[in-house]
C-alpha cells in the first residue's frame, strides 16, 4: 500500500491560494531538500484541476537546469481529479483524467504506489475527511495575507491529526508535518 503525501504552502493564517507571496522568501537549498524528500518516493502526482491547470504551463517546459525539480514534475504520470476536464494530455504530458472525485478510485491508485499532492485545496479536504492522507506537510510562511483560499475554511469538518515534526528552514518558514491522530 502506497502513501499519499500533501504538501501545501500556507500563510500563518491558513491561506492557500495561488501562493505569489512565497517569492517574497526566496527557494533556498533547504527548502528544496525538504520538498524534495517528499516528491523522492512518489510514483504519482495527484492534483485536482485547478492546480493542474496552473502548474502545467508553469513546469512543462522548464527542465533540470532551470529547476531541479522539473524532471520529477514532467515525467512523473499526473493523475487530475476533475469532472470537467476531458483531456489532461493535452495540457501537459503524463497526464490522465480520473473523472469527479471517488474516494475509491484514490484508494486503488494509492494501493499500486505512493502518491504527491501539491496544492489542490478542494481535493485535499475530500482527502483528509475521507481518511486518506497519511502525511499533511504545511510550509508556514511568516506572514499574514487576511483573504483567500483556506485548506481548513469556517464550516470543514473536524480533522484531528498527529503532529510528526516540526523543521524550521532558513528563510523563516516553519514545515509542520502532521499524520492521521492516533488511535
């Protein structure tokens, strides 16, 4: 059984969405190592639309010398939960349509390897509350941005989770990394 790995950048007051403000705060080496020790065993990318549709402009034409994680971007199959989207393919290469989310669908996916999740606000809560996350890692960054789109919006389902670390990075953000709560 594989493992499905999220990892989310984060304001300290919970926002999520289109992260421009981590420019701000640079990309160094350790953050990369950090992101990088999470996408190291995946066999998979699962993204929901919206974020496929930002990301797959943003990395199908860059390669490993404009940044050392496009080969991992572009040549890892990308599986997109979407019920509107009809060619994936098209958009970027590696790329399949699994239809409307189906929790079930995941779990098969999940069954034949481990799974990245980057972004992709709206599926990671149907992830969360359908237990089938294993590893939520938030990147803090030390701002506050007061609007936009929250993983955990006012109404969201109670999530109780099990903190595995905590790593501060030397541009002042804070990877939190949390598992399902015990027991």
């Amino acid at each position: 059984m594989g493992a499905i790995r999220v990892h989310e950048f984060t304001t300290v007051d919970g926002v999520v969405d289109a992260p421009m403000w981590t420019m701000d705060y640079g990309f160094p080496d350790d953050l990369a190592a950090s992101i990088g020790a999470l996408t190291a065993p995946a066999t998979g990318i699962l993204l929901g639309r919206t974020t496929f549709e930002m990301f797959g402009p943003a990395w199908k034409t860059r390669t490993a010398a404009d940044d050392e994680g496009a080969p991992f971007f572009n040549d890892t199959t990308k599986h997109v939960v979407s019920s509107t989207l009809t060619d994936a393919e098209s958009v970027w290469q590696n790329s399949t349509v699994l239809g409307g989310y189906d929790a079930d669908r995941i779990r098969a996916l999940k069954a034949e390897g481990d799974l990245y999740v980057s972004g992709s606000a709206t599926l990671v809560r149907a992830l969360i509350a359908d237990g089938l996350v294993d590893e939520l890692h938030l990147y803090v960054y030390p701002l506050a941005v007061g609007s936009g789109i929250r993983l955990f919006p006012e109404g969201t389902a109670k999530a109780p989770l099990s903190l595995l670390g905590a790593e501060p990075l030397s541009n002042g953000v804070v990877h939190l990394s949390y598992g399902p709560a015990a027991g």
